[in-house]
C-alpha cells in the first residue's frame, strides 16, 4: 500500500512555519518577526501583479516571433507560484519562493518539467495558426435529413449544396 506524502506535508509545514516564527522571533524579537512576514507578504502582493502582466507580454513576444512560449509560460507560472508563496506567512515558504526567484532553479525546474510534459499544438513558423473551417450552415429539424419525404434526395437540402451536388 502505497502512502501518500501530500498529507503529511500539509501536516508538517505550518508546524515547521511555527517553529520557524519562534526561532527567528527569539533572534530578532517578535515585532520584527511580524514586520519581516507583513514585508514579505506585501512584497509577494506587489510581485504577482507585476509579473502577471509581464508573464503575458513575454508569451506574446514569443508568439509573435515563432518560437514556443512553454518556457516562457513555465517560468511564469513559477514566478506566480512564488510570489503566492511569498504571500502566505512563515518563512519555510519564503525561502522556497526566493529561490523559485532564482533563473537557474526556475531552468532546473523546467528541465525536470519539460522532459515529461507533452504539448500538442499547431504551431508553425507563422506563429499558431487557425484552423479554417468552411462555411457554417444554420439547419432547421426539417432541413436536417438529405432526402425529402418520398425518400428521393432532396435538391433543396444544404448537404446537397455543400457537396457539390452528389
């Protein structure tokens, strides 16, 4: 039987968050322990609404020169991830989302990312291109069936138009 981690890491970090708070509060005293999470948190704030523009901007930059934005989109998404980590109060989790800051662990991470996510896309030199679809035909019930009500195909019906005449 195979146990999960997930649940014991839920368990573990807001008690390792606490200890946290009182080793650093020892340290440096608790109304600076309190100014240190309400900076960081503040800071996480201001970081996810810059990056969340800039994020988009890149995407496109990458987009419109032809190239894949996965990296771009991966490097993001970290970014974002770390700026909500920056949010939530403790400092195990602002550790973790200053070095998610860091480019070379955001590279180490999508290289671990990369190697097993699979993008399926119609990407081309141009960029991604739309498929071109024909021309939509807006049918009634009555104009759905190809023949007509003797059971002979119907020369009025829009399949017979769109096919050329069968």
């Amino acid at each position: 039987m195979r146990i999960s981690i997930l649940p014991l890491l839920l368990l573990a970090l807001p008690l390792a968050e606490i200890a946290g708070f009182v080793v650093v509060g020892r340290q440096i005293g608790a109304l600076a322990t309190v100014s240190l999470v309400v900076a960081s948190s503040i800071g996480g704030a201001m970081l996810l609404r810059h990056q969340g523009f800039g994020v988009m901007q890149k995407v496109r930059r990458e987009i419109d020169a032809g190239h894949d934005p996965g990296r771009q989109l991966a490097h993001g998404a970290m970014t974002l991830i770390a700026a909500l980590l920056l949010i939530v109060p403790g400092f195990i989790t602002d550790i973790a989302a200053l070095l998610l800051l860091l480019p070379p662990v955001r590279n180490l991470a999508w290289g671990f990312v990369k190697s097993r996510v699979t993008v399926m896309t119609d990407f081309g030199a141009a960029g991604f291109s739309r498929r071109r679809r024909g021309p939509t035909i807006d049918l009634d019930d009555e104009d759905f069936s190809r023949q007509d009500r003797n059971g002979r195909p119907d020369p009025d019906s829009p399949w017979r138009r769109l096919g050329g005449g069968d």
